[in-house]
C-alpha cells in the first residue's frame, strides 16, 4: 500500500479543503487513490517585538496578494 502525502500552506481552511479536493480528484488519473491522500498544513512563525512588526514583516495588508505575502516570508526567512 502507499500513501500520499502533500504539504501545503493555505491560509484558510476554505482554501485548504478546495486544495484537498481538487488534488483528489485529480488522483485516479494517475492510478492513486484519492482515500490515501494526507495533506500536512505548513506554516511559517515570523517573530516580532509586537504582533504588529510581525504582521509588517509578512505584509499583512490589505490588498497584498497571497504571492506577494509569500515573497514577504521569504525575505523574512533567516538566511534568505
């Protein structure tokens, strides 16, 4: 037996069960079964003095696309 596994990092939960099922449906196309299929929510902490130089950090405003906000975590990542 295998089992799939994703990791994925939608940001609402909505967002994360039209993931789940759009990748399900796609799975007998390619001979897995979709029953076996796990997904893992992914996240990234970003730290701040204050919740709000956190939220600065990541982008959190309105209007950011979520591309844009990804971006924004990435430079936020240590090392990048």
């Amino acid at each position: 037996m295998v089992g799939e596994t994703i990791f994925a990092a939608q940001g609402k939960r909505d967002e994360a069960i039209k993931f789940r099922n759009a990748v399900r449906a796609r799975m007998p196309v390619h001979g897995r079964d979709p029953e076996l299929l796990r997904i893992l929510p992914c996240f990234v902490q970003i730290m701040g003095a204050t919740e709000k130089e956190a939220l600065e950090k990541v982008g959190v405003k309105v209007g950011r696309t979520p591309s844009e906000t990804a971006r924004l975590v990435r430079e936020a990542m240590p090392g990048s």
